[in-house]
C-alpha cells in the first residue's frame, strides 16, 4: 500500500465506541501509517493531551459529556476549515450530539468531511479483554456513570465507517479506513 | 499596501490588554486587513466564539484565567503546527501565563512564532472609553475581579509589538502589524 502525500481537503475522522473496543489502538495505527507514507500533517487529538488542555475538570453527567465531545468537535472544525485532516477518538456516546459535531464539520468543510468510525465491539468484549480494569470495577458498581454499564452509548445508525474489532485485526481496521479515504479522495495512490 | 498570499509558517498573533484597550478592534481590522489582500487562511479566534465553545463556564480567579488563556493558546499551537496563522484576542492579564503560550506556540512554531501584541491603554483612558460601561461598575464595587481595577494586569516586559491605541489611529496600530509581519517574513509584498 502506498500513499501520496496529496489532500484534496480537510476531514474528520470521528472515532466512537465503547471503553476498550479500540478507538484509540486503531487511529493510533491509521495516524501511524498515513505518516509513514509521507501524509505528515494529520492531527491525532490525543486522550490524554485532550484531557490536559481541552477537557479538564470534566465529569459524566450527560451535560459534561455533551460539553467534552462539543468542544473536541469545535476544535476539529477549525481544523477542517484550514483543510487540516483530524483524528479523534472519544466515546461519544450520545448520537445527537455526535451529530451536532458532524453539521459543524461539515459547515466548514462541506459534505463528506466528517467521518463517523464506528470501533463496534459489545460491552461483553469490552468487558473480556479489561484492559484498564474499568469494566470489573464498573460491574461491581464502583465506576458509576460508566458507558454500556451504568451509563447509555447509543451506536451509530449510518456510520461511514464501521470496525468489528472482535473479528478482525488491527490491520483489517487499519486497511478500512486507508480505503475509505483513498475511495473518497480524501488520499491518493493507494496500492495493494 | 499590497500583500502577497505568501506565508512561510504559522504564527500567532497574541493581542493582550485591558478591556476596552482596542484587542478586539486592531486584531478585527488586522484580520479584515490580511483578507482584503488574499490571505484568506488566517484564522481569528473571536471572543464570543472562543467563550461559547471552549471556555464558557470559566470564571475570575486566578486559575480560571490562566485555564482560559492555556486553552486558547494551546488550540493557537495547534493551528501554528499546521502551518495556519492564527490571531486572538484575550485580556490575559498574567506575564507567566503569557508566556507559558509563547513556549508552548514555539515549541512547534519555530522561535518568533509567538507574536505579543502589548495593546497599550491606561486604566484611565480605558474608563473613559468605557464602551461597555464595565468600568463605571467596576469602580462602583458592582464586578469583583475587574482587570485593571480589583484585579492584577501585568503589561508585557519585551512585547514584540506595542500599540498605543490612545495615541494613535486604528489604522496606524494595524500598519504597525503588518509592517511586523512583513520584516519578519511571514508576509511579503507590503508596499505602501
């Protein structure tokens, strides 16, 4: 696969799903092999930076949920609108609300530029693999407010993208989004 | 004045001062100056957008004034690291703070990336302005915490742009900053 460091336009790519079904695994290797095919200047919003700088002192109630993925989204439109292409995973449970990010992006960089990734996986899996160790603490009603335990996510209905990271690997994942962008000339030059 | 659509890099352009010192107004004109002549990617974070979509909720104290004036300037980084010119407006009344930014800006903009605009007006001058009638109140004891009045403001010690708004024509304050830009090669072409 090879791509060609040419962006017609600035996009959107919207990581969302559960805790641990692999958002952040995912754009992580997308960010990592656009740039190693030459694409340089692709933002990835980064969990922890976002937190730091953007997002701070934010809990779970459903007002600052709305509040953390608005504000991620805002700063994703700004980027779009100066055709920086930007990548993002939060839960971003709430459909409304992700949509509300997508009329922003898309007012900015027209039809099309936000991407919505749906990283599908059940909380049953979610739950399995534990990687942080949130899930047996959520289901032992330590976490309130958790996402697909104690607290709704509710999937998307027509993702442009969507992820089952239970059956395939990470390079499937990977390989679906590259082609998505190359399909929709957002890149160039993809070869098998 | 002719400006050529040429940027080398980003850079951002940090207008700091008293309420009602003229932030809004020079970085409007300067911002409706560079358009005018082609240079249509700069981007001007403007205080109604900035308070509704990313610090809104932020009061007076000290470290809500340093968590808005970090998280302006942290998106401003952003822009500069894709190469997009970025101007904003903030009283920012801490020096630390202020330059907290112009570390975090340079860091990926280059060394003179981060441009301080002192926008020089005394409290006086300012309370005679009084465009929003904040002052009277705030010398009544009716806003706690006003800058400049009940709260600190600590000018810039080596600003690299120094406006003196109560001496000089709007449209001298943004030649002055064109004129900045020009002998730094960010933009080209100014003629008179």
């Amino acid at each position: 696969m090879k791509l060609s460091p040419f962006f017609q336009k600035g996009f959107c790519l919207w990581f969302t799903g559960l805790s641990g079904a692999g958002k952040s695994t995912v754009s992580s290797a997308v960010h990592h092999t656009l740039r190693e095919h030459g694409i340089a200047n692709v933002e990835l919003l980064d969990g922890d930076e976002v937190r730091t700088h953007l997002t701070h002192g934010l809990g779970f109630s459903r007002a600052d949920r709305d509040t953390n993925v608005l504000r991620i989204g805002w700063v994703c439109q700004l980027l779009v609108k100066h055709s920086v292409p930007v990548m993002t995973a939060a839960i971003s449970p709430y459909r409304e609300t992700r949509n509300e990010v997508r009329t922003m992006v898309e007012r900015v960089g027209g039809k099309g530029a936000f991407i919505e990734v749906f990283v599908n996986a059940s909380v049953e899996e979610c739950a399995r693999r534990d990687v942080k160790g949130l899930y047996a603490k959520a289901m032992a009603g330590e976490i309130p407010q958790f996402t697909g335990v104690s607290d709704p996510y509710e999937p998307p209905e027509q993702a442009e993208i969507e992820l089952n990271t239970a059956s395939e690997s990470e390079e499937e994942s990977v390989v679906k989004v590259v082609r998505y962008l190359d399909e929709h000339a957002y890149i160039s030059g993809v070869e098998d």
